[in-house]
C-alpha cells in the first residue's frame, strides 16, 4: 500500500513519471493515464529533450557519445560518458512512455539511417555495434521507431556464449556470460518479439536459453558459490543505463516472468524469488519509499 504523502509525491511529479504512477499504483482508469502519458511530448522533462534533436534525427550530433567528444583527451575520458547522445536519448525516451508516432512523424529511424554512424567502426547506425548492450538498445528502439533491425536481432545468436548468456567483452576474449549484458539482450530480444513479426523460432529459443542462464542463478547469485553476485545488486540508482540490479528484476520481461513462477507451480519456485526480494526490502524505507542512493 503506498502512504498518502507519497502518493501525492509522486503525482506532482513529471508526466514521464506520473502516467505510471497512475496506471500501476492508483489503477487509474485507461482514460487518465494515457491522458497523462500524452503530455510527455509536450511538458517537461520528454518535450525538453525532444526540442535537443539535430535537424539530422541524432541528439548531441552523435550515435553514442556527442559529436565533439574527445576520445584523446585523458581528463574528458575520465569524465565518462556525457549520456546525452542518440542512442541514449532514445532509450530515456522510449522508457519514459513517449508514443513512437511522435518521432516517426519526424522521420527519425530514416534520418538516422541516413546520418548517424557509430563512433567504433562508422558502419550505419541500424545496423548495430559490436557491443552486446548498444545492440540491444538499437533492436528495441528499432522495432519502436520502426526500422528494420532484423540484422541486429540475428546478431544475438551469433554471439551467445555458450552458458546461455551475453557478455560485452565478448569482443575482448571473454567466454563467460555477463548478468548485465544478458539482461539487456533479453529485453531487446522481448521488444523484438513484441513487434508485429513476433520474433522467429531462432531468436525466441536463445531468449529462452538467456532467461534460463538467468533463472540458474537465482536472478541475484553465483552459481558457483550461491553467493550475490555483487554488491551492485542492491545499487538502485536512476538512471539505469546499463547496469543490473535486483530493482531492476522486480518487472520481469513477460516470458521470464513466465517461467519464473509459472502458473500451478508448487512453492519451490517461489522460494527462488526470495534472494531478489529480500534485496529490495533492505533498500525500502518505512513507508515504501525507496532509501536515497546515487542518482547519475
């Protein structure tokens, strides 16, 4: 149950924010949060970053990181990514609830494939990267925006590890799978099959094998030692960007949620939802409100 004070919190908040609260903690009637979910494009925070897109269909005049970053210079890498790019922006957006008609009435994806080129290798931008996480992103922001990305989803079985999982580092040797790089694969696999076209046999199978890669460890732990696999289990910070928590697992993508306590199960399954539960409750305050950790 969410206290009256912060009920009222969050519903002074920014639409991005408020549609939500509405729909899945008030059950607001359909009518009022698509209201809501409407004024993202016009109001606040959705308006002001999409008055930041180039004339190109690119934010910050880059793919992944702003035209004018300097890869050369050791203060500005240090400084870390400036998350103000394309890409990024794309998934604020998309994540926010901003309705796809808006950009694709500006002709977005087609821009994009015309103009923006990835800082790694300049090969276009639909066509994705060679980092696991990036090409993720680029499927479900594809498959919103209505670009043809069926590369990209063929891209994921090709570089399945073979534990089930993806690792970013594949491209440095790595043959271990990583928990953040396969949940990103995982939810640009599910906003794949989400389309219309639904996925195909191929992708819906490593989705499962990704989800199991998953499900063996318990969502939280190592298989090997049971123990969490990392303090940043309990980081819940916004914004996400790419990092794993157990925040983060608390909405399932559809399938995962699926197979995680499936129904007619015994409670076995739901004895495995104990590790990511528990780590959420640590990071509540009394009134459900969640404790203050780093904001980025």
């Amino acid at each position: 149950m969410t206290s009256e004070p912060l009920k009222d919190w969050l519903l002074a908040s920014d639409p991005a924010l408020r549609w939500q609260v509405e729909r899945d903690l008030l059950g607001a009637s359909p009518e009022i949060w698509e209201a809501t979910r409407t004024r993202i494009a016009t109001e606040g925070f959705g308006a002001r970053l999409l008055a930041l897109q180039d004339p190109d269909g690119q934010w910050a005049r880059g793919a992944f990181f702003p035209g004018d970053y300097d890869f050369d210079d050791p203060e500005r890498s240090e400084g870390g990514q400036p998350w103000t790019a394309t890409t990024w922006t794309l998934n604020t957006l998309r994540e926010w609830g901003l309705d796809a008609s808006v950009l694709r009435e500006r002709r977005t994806a087609e821009l994009l494939d015309e103009h923006s080129r990835w800082e790694y290798d300049g090969s276009p931008y639909w066509s994705g990267e060679v980092d696991c996480c990036i090409n993720a992103w680029t499927l479900a922001n594809g498959v919103w925006l209505g670009a043809n990305v069926d590369g990209i989803a063929d891209w994921f079985l090709e570089h399945q590890l073979p534990d089930g999982g993806w690792n970013c580092e594949w491209v440095d040797g790595s043959h271990r799978s990583s928990f953040h790089s396969t949940l990103n694969a995982l939810k640009g696999l599910f906003a794949f099959e989400a389309a219309a076209t639904g996925g195909t046999a191929d992708t819906r199978a490593a989705r499962h094998r990704g989800e199991e890669y998953l499900l063996e460890r318990q969502l939280v732990r190592r298989l090997t030692t049971n123990q969490l696999v990392g303090q940043w289990v309990n980081d819940f910070s916004y914004p996400i960007r790419w990092s794993y928590s157990a925040l983060r697992m608390r909405i399932l993508p559809p399938g995962l949620a699926a197979r995680w306590h499936p129904p007619g199960s015994s409670d076995e399954p739901r004895s495995r939802h104990r590790p990511r539960r528990q780590a959420v409750r640590r990071q509540l305050d009394a009134d459900g409100s969640p404790t203050r950790t780093r904001v980025v």
